[in-house]
C-alpha cells in the first residue's frame, strides 16, 4: 500500500474500470521512494485544481501492475515513479522518473486541457 492521499489502484481489472469510466486518468506507479514522493505530492496538490481528470497511484511492486510495466509507451522506462496518462481508455503519455509541478501541469494541459478557472 501506497501511503499518500491520492485513490489507489490495487488490480489490473480494477485500473481497466477506472480508466473506462474516466474520460482523463494520471496514474502515478512507483514505490514511497525519493523519486516518487515529490510527484505524489504533485498529484495531491493538483486533484482539486483539476477536477475534469481523476487522479491515482498504484504500487510498482505489485504483479498487477504489468500493465503499466509493459505498456508499450513505458516499456524502456529506466527510472521510478511510471506516470501515465490516459484518454478515454488509451494510454496517451507516459513519464519516468521526479517531475516538477510544471511538467506535470504542462502533459494535463496538452492531454487533457486546462482546469476551469
């Protein structure tokens, strides 16, 4: 277990659900490391600022977690937190490793749009 406050995902079935019935999905799959933590927070920060997208993490130990493991936009990913994004049930952008509040903002923007202001 992840222990930030963001949604976890526990199961490739259950990440399927989410990103079905989401039409704008960030997904954070990293462990409680030094890399991670800062792109948690990140997330934490931007949930209620962007409301038209959901956001999650889930555990990069997990089996479950393949999917984003081996997903073909991470497959030669290197370093942790995997960060992807998906539109409308599609994998759209994929990042590895720390990002800063403005990388993150900036794929939300471009994939998803800006949030209501």
């Amino acid at each position: 277990m992840l222990y930030t406050n963001l949604n976890h995902v526990e199961s490739a079935q259950q990440l399927e659900k989410v990103i079905n019935e989401n039409e704008n999905v960030m997904v954070c799959c990293g462990r409680m490391g030094p890399m991670c933590i800062p792109v948690y927070g990140i997330m934490e920060e931007l949930e209620p600022v962007y409301g038209h997208v959901k956001f999650f993490d889930m555990e990069f130990d997990n089996p479950e977690a393949q999917v984003i493991r081996n997903a073909p936009l991470t497959s030669g990913f290197m370093g942790l937190p995997y960060t992807v994004y998906y539109k409308n049930g599609k994998m759209v952008k994929a990042t590895s490793s720390i990002q800063t509040m403005q990388q993150v903002k900036t794929i939300l923007d471009n994939e998803f749009g800006k949030p209501n202001a």
